[in-house]
C-alpha cells in the first residue's frame, strides 16, 4: 500500500474522530438556550439533559481521540525532515490527552448542574457549578497551552515549505477553520443549533482540516497519474 493511500485511510480514521467527539459535543449541550446565571453553557437545557447523554458523550471521546491520534500521527509523514517529523509528533502525543481532560471537565460541571436542577438542589445547581468551573478554570488555559502547539507548527511548517504541501496550504489548518466558524456563529440567531454548533467548533475543524488534506491528496495523485 502506497504511504498516500495509508494516509488517507488515517484520515478518514480521523473524521469518524471527529464524528466521535462532534457528537458528544452536541449531545452534552443540545437544547434550551435560556440561562439565568454568568455561565451561558449553564442552559435550561443543559438542566434537562437525561444522563445518558452525558454518559455517551464522554464514552464517545475514547473511540475518538484514538481515531484523532491514527491521523495526526499519519500526516506527519507529510512533513520534510525526520527531526520536524519527530518534533511534530511529539507535541501532537502531548496535546491529545487535553481534549480528554477538557471533555471530562465539562461533561462532570454539566452533569451535576443537571442532577442537582432534577433532585431538589436548583436553587444550589448554578452557584455550586459555577464555583467549581472557577475553581479549576485554569484547566482550560493548561490544556489549550498543550493543545495548540502542534497546529501552529504545522502552519509554521506549511509556511516555511517544510512540508510537501504548497505554501497556500497554510490556510488549511484547525485553527483558521476554528476563528472562521467562531465568525458565523456570530450571525447565527439564538436557538439550540448555534449553542451545540459552538460547542462543538473543534471538533467541525477538525473536519475541514482532514476534508481538506484528503482533497489535496486526491488531486495530487490524480496529477502525478496524468504526468505518467
């Protein structure tokens, strides 16, 4: 099997990642957008939420970042150069065990903000779920800090030409696609789809980032079967 084909059956390894973890974004959140307290992802939807949603959710992100890993690791063979290869794959191994860190995070904040609405404790639900997302807020900002860095070295190795992709393959990249739907979220009006949506950002760029390595792809090896 040619390395092209093995990468581009990595990737579609990594779409149904990102099937994996776009679901249980939209599944832990989907529904009502009215909230009454600062956190705005502490809905009157998210209270009624059946704990098999969250149980799914988080049950989905295992599967998922395990097909996220087979095409992170796989496209690094694009890359110039044992060392960047090397680089990139290291700090792809570090970045991935925060996306299960910040899923688990979530989904325990809402699940008890959803326990506590249902038996009893409401008037407790939003200042208690609120106090432990402040409490440990900083999670969030250590594992973006892990998460980041290996799609703003691929950018910069796209950039520099150290990859085999063409230089405009820069604008191919999670993060631009992330800043770009955070964009159209914006004209989004309120409802149930735009929270979900939201949610699930990451994981929809995700989706353009493989959708579009695999087009490219495709479209190099049909030029290389026309030059032979």
């Amino acid at each position: 099997m040619s390395n092209d084909k093995k990468i581009t059956l990595a990737l579609f390894c990594g779409l149904l990642g990102c099937v994996c973890f776009g679901a249980g974004d939209w599944l832990m959140i989907y529904g009502d957008t009215a909230y009454s307290g600062t956190l705005s992802w502490l809905t009157t939807g998210a209270a009624q939420i059946a704990p098999w949603r969250n149980s799914l959710a988080m049950a989905l992100a295992f599967p998922g970042i395990i097909l996220y890993g087979i095409a992170l690791f796989a496209i690094g063979k694009l890359i110039k150069g044992e060392r960047k290869q090397r680089v990139y794959r290291y700090l792809t191994a570090f970045s991935l065990t925060p996306w299960l860190c910040l899923h688990l995070f979530y989904i325990m904040i809402l699940y008890g903000f959803a326990w506590m609405s249902g038996n009893g404790y409401a008037s407790a639900a939003i200042p208690i779920s609120e106090a432990a997302f402040s409490h440990f807020s900083w999670l969030v900002l250590v594992s973006e800090a892990l998460m980041l860095p290996p799609y703003i070295y691929w950018g910069w190795l796209v950039l520099r030409k150290q990859s085999v992709l063409p230089r405009q393959m820069i604008l191919s990249n999670p993060l631009i696609f992330y800043f770009a739907l955070k964009l159209i979220t914006l004209l989004m009006p309120d409802s149930a789809f735009r929270l979900a949506f939201t949610n699930g950002l990451m994981s929809e760029s995700m989706v353009l980032w493989f959708g579009s390595i695999l087009v490219w792809l495709r479209l190099h090896r049909n030029q290389e079967l026309r030059r032979t």
